[in-house]
C-alpha cells in the first residue's frame, strides 16, 4: 500500500472531523444545513479552479476536460458532495456533531461492499476485521447518549447513515473515474464540486428564502466559511487518498475524522452538546479498527 494513500486518507480525516465543529458553531448563531453545504461547494469550487489554474496550463485544462473525463466526477459530486453534505449537516444540526460523525464514518462499510462488488478490489480477513471494529465503534458511539442537549428522536438516524451511503457510492464513483481516465486528483475534485454546487444551487432557489440568509449573524457565515475552506483541504486529501489506492483503505483512514470530531465537540462544543465516556471509547474502536485496515 502506499504511503501517500495513508498520509493523505488521515489528513482527510483531520480537516472533516473539524469542519462540522465549525458547522454546528455556526448553526447555533443562525446558520442552516442548506447554508452550510453551500459554503462549503461555493469556497471549494472556487478554490479549487483558482488552485488548477496556478498548477496547470489552460491548454491542459481544456484538452482534459471532455464529458467522457468529467462523466464520473460529475455523478459523484452530485451523490458523494451534493447529497451526502446535505444529508450530512442536516445529522449535525439534528444529531450534534459528534454522535452524527459516528454514523457517517459508516461509509469505508458501504465503499468497501461497492468496491468489491463494481471494482473487483479484493479485501484481507485482517482489513475485513478492522471494518468491523469501525463499525462496532461506531454503533457504540449512536448509543452512547451523546449529541445535542436537547436529545434526538432515533428517527433522524436517516441523516448519517443516509450520508454514509452516498459518501461510500460517491468514493467508488470516483475511484472508477481515476482509475480510468487520465486526470489529476485536483481537477477530479474541481469538477466534483462544481457538479455539487449546480445541483445545490437548483435546490436553494426552492428551499433558500431571504429570511433564511438575513436571519443568519456574521458570526454564523464567519464559521461556515471556516467549515467550507477546511472541508475543501479535505476533499483535496481525500482525493489523492484514493488515488494511490484502493477505495476501502482511504475511506476508511477518512473515517476516523470521527475521533477528531468527538475531541473538538468536547472541547469547542461543551455548552451545546454531551460527549460522554462511551462516546470516547467508540472513537477509539472505530480508531483501532481503521489501524488494523492500514
């Protein structure tokens, strides 16, 4: 396995367990999930052409970006970035951030069960035993009676593990495209975002009213553009992850942000939602279990 497949899987995991910190600080100051899924498509595209143009000349951009190059890319934003944030930070807001990063870390689950199934990747009974220590860990973590103050009715169980399903169905999506195609992990990541960002901007002219934004404080976008540049760094990571190797060990490295949540929402988030012992101890299954998959 390569080193950069791990390197950057856990740096993935560093910049998404805390863009939903930031997140749920700006949903306590006004903010929406709709509001925070479109900062975070907004700064990535941007950020990302801006970053492919510095990188890359306009003829290469041009000459490698044809509908055959962009199909895969375009289909993943839609379902890995459009629907899983959505889905994502919707949990957030619902859920709290730290119980709703447990259910979403289920994805290397469902992008392991694809990767095998519509690949051909192959997985070690050692790799399948980690799997299933993140998943316990995760489990642990839902039941562990943490999360908003306020509490959840199990109902909303839909958002993160909804997430998680099209966060894995995404990672394979774009696992296939750089497989085949020739193209950097950058400009897959441009056209991800750019797809998501047509998609949710589609969506935000039936959904988005004026009293959504205006009700929103500057204190409220100032965090969810702090969310939306990390969760870019994120992305970029993630990106290179699963390029230089198989989509289940990126996904699953990816997957432990959900430590990294739980330690920021016990430190930034004390006075808006519990992080109990049993919450900590199923971050650190879900920990030993991404180890063993490595």
């Amino acid at each position: 396995m390569s080193n950069t497949t791990v390197v950057f899987g856990v740096l993935a995991a560093v910049f998404w367990g805390l863009s939903p910190v930031f997140s749920k600080k700006g949903f306590t100051t006004g903010g929406t999930p709709l509001l925070a899924t479109l900062a975070l498509v907004i700064f990535g595209t941007v950020g990302l052409w801006v970053l492919i143009g510095i990188t890359h000349g306009s003829e290469e951009i041009l000459d490698s970006l044809t509908l055959a190059a962009a199909g895969p890319f375009v289909l993943g934003g839609i379902v890995g970035t459009g629907i899983g944030r959505l889905l994502n930070y919707s949990g957030v807001k619902a859920l709290g951030a730290s119980v709703n990063s447990a259910g979403v870390a289920t994805d290397p689950v469902f992008a392991a069960a694809l990767g095998v199934m519509l690949l051909g990747e192959q997985i070690t009974l050692v790799q399948l035993l980690g799997i299933c220590l993140v998943v316990t860990g995760v489990a642990v973590t839902l039941l562990s009676g943490g999360g908003n103050n306020r509490g959840w009715p199990k109902r909303v169980l839909i958002y993160p593990l909804g997430a998680a399903l099209a966060y894995g169905s995404g990672a394979v999506i774009r696992r296939f495209g750089l497989v085949n195609i020739p193209i950097s992990p950058i400009q897959a990541a441009a056209i991800n975002e750019t797809a998501a960002l047509c998609v949710l901007s589609g969506y935000a002219l039936f959904r988005l009213d004026t009293d959504t934004v205006t009700d929103a404080t500057l204190d409220s976008y100032s965090y969810l553009i702090a969310a939306g540049i990390i969760n870019t760094a994120g992305l970029v990571s993630f990106f290179i992850s699963i390029n230089n190797g198989p989509v289940a060990i990126g996904s699953t490295l990816a997957g432990m942000s959900t430590l990294m949540t739980v330690g920021a929402s016990a430190i930034f988030l004390d006075n808006v939602e519990t992080v109990t012992r049993v919450t900590g101890i199923g971050a650190v299954v879900t920990v030993v279990g991404a180890s063993l998959v490595v």
